[in-house]
C-alpha cells in the first residue's frame, strides 16, 4: 500500500514551459486535491475533485489546470510556467466525506522552481 | 471568510518542557479542526482532530488538543517535548460539506534545544 505518490520529487522549469505534476492514490479514495506551500503562508487549495469527471477550483487555481479521468490519478498541469509558481505541491486524497470530515492523505511533495 | 490563525511563526522550548501551540478560528459555527505535523522534506501527517464529540482531543505522540467554543480556539499541546517533536505544526479547519475543504494556517515550527 503505497498511499498518495507524486512525480516528480524535484523539476526546474523555464518561464514559458508547460510540465505536468502527477499524483496517484491506491486507497480508493474518492476525494483529491491540489495544495502548493510557500513560506508564511500555510498551504493553499488550487484544484479538488470529489470523483472520477468532476473538478473544481480552489482558492488560487489561475494558472492550473487538473483532470480526474480515473479514480486514482490527479494530474495538475501548469499551463505557461512563471516565477510565482516556485514552491512545494502537495497532493491529497481521503474518503468522500458525505458531509463527515475525513482527514487527508498527503504525498511528499513536488518542490518547483521556476527561473 | 472563514480562516484559521497559528500565533507564533517561531517556537522555541527545552527538551522535557511544555509545548503550547496556539490555533485560533474564525467562524460562528463550530467547525472541524485539525492539527498536521510536517517532518523536513516531507508530506503532512494527521495528528489529531476535532469533530463536535470530546472537546478534549487526543493525537499521536502524546499530543492533545482542547476545544474551546468561547475561545474560539484549539491550542496543541504536550506535557513533555521530546527532540523528534521537532518539525512544522498546521491547524486547519473545515466546515464539512461532500467538498472536504480544508483551510490551513501559516504552520508553527517548533525547535527543542537539548
């Protein structure tokens, strides 16, 4: 059982270039989602999805864009790299909560950078 | 908006002593709480939650956490620190609903000095 895994661990971006971060979950979990982290400012939410086909956006979502074709994969794709995207991606997961508050599942993160 | 707000970026004890890691929220309607922990180079770990049963919470490695509706609060806390306690802590709160948002605060790093 190897929980939430995400690849890459590091990657340098040029400004301009696309990349895709992949996030993929074996627990079955309905729920996953998106985080970046940056020093003093917690973790954000950029994308989340509660199932296979449905996808909604976060608090900082401009710029992302996220699939969910299977119940285990959650890619997020940065469309045009900037320098504001430097930072550290979580992906996370947990059962649907139907309204209880599960917890979540993290990764070990993508860190970014972005020159 | 809701939003949760971690008191002290920068905490500093002794090994053996109390550790007190204060979580504040904003909200008339009492939400769920978490605590995380973040280990260097690392994902979050789920330490301990709160959801409207005991307002008294007990986590993993000896942490605990109180409710407190008046207060607004859910500080973190632990008799005695250990130096493997030594990492990030993040409250964070949700108002549950099938989305299951959560909302982080800023995080706290905690150092314990021999």
């Amino acid at each position: 059982n190897a929980g939430v895994t995400q690849t890459p661990k590091f990657q340098v971006l040029k400004t301009g270039q696309s990349m895709t971060l992949q996030c993929a979950q074996d627990m079955n979990h309905e729920y996953m989602s998106w985080y970046r982290q940056d020093p003093g400012m917690g973790l954000r939410l950029i994308h989340y999805s509660v199932g296979a086909g449905i996808t909604d956006q976060g608090e900082v979502p401009n710029g992302y864009n996220v699939s969910r074709s299977t119940t285990e994969d959650f890619p997020l794709r940065l469309l045009s790299a900037a320098p504001s995207q430097t930072s550290v991606y979580f992906c996370a997961s947990s059962y649907d909560g139907q309204g209880i508050m599960r917890p979540l599942h993290f990764g070990n993160g993508t860190r970014l950078t972005v020159t | 908006a809701q939003s949760v707000t971690q008191l002290g970026s920068h905490v500093s004890v002794s090994e053996g002593a109390l550790v007190l890691l204060r979580c504040n929220y904003s909200s008339s309607v009492p939400p769920y709480l978490f605590w995380y922990v973040q280990y260097p180079n690392q994902g979050l770990q789920l330490l301990l939650k709160y959801t409207s049963a005991a307002t008294l919470v007990k986590g993993i490695n000896g942490f605990e956490a109180e409710f407190k509706k008046s207060e607004t609060s859910f500080h973190l806390t632990k008799p005695s620190a250990h130096m493997s306690d030594a990492a990030e802590y993040f409250c964070a709160v949700s108002y549950g609903g099938a989305t299951n948002k959560l909302i982080f605060g800023t995080g706290t790093l905690l150092a314990v000095q021999p």
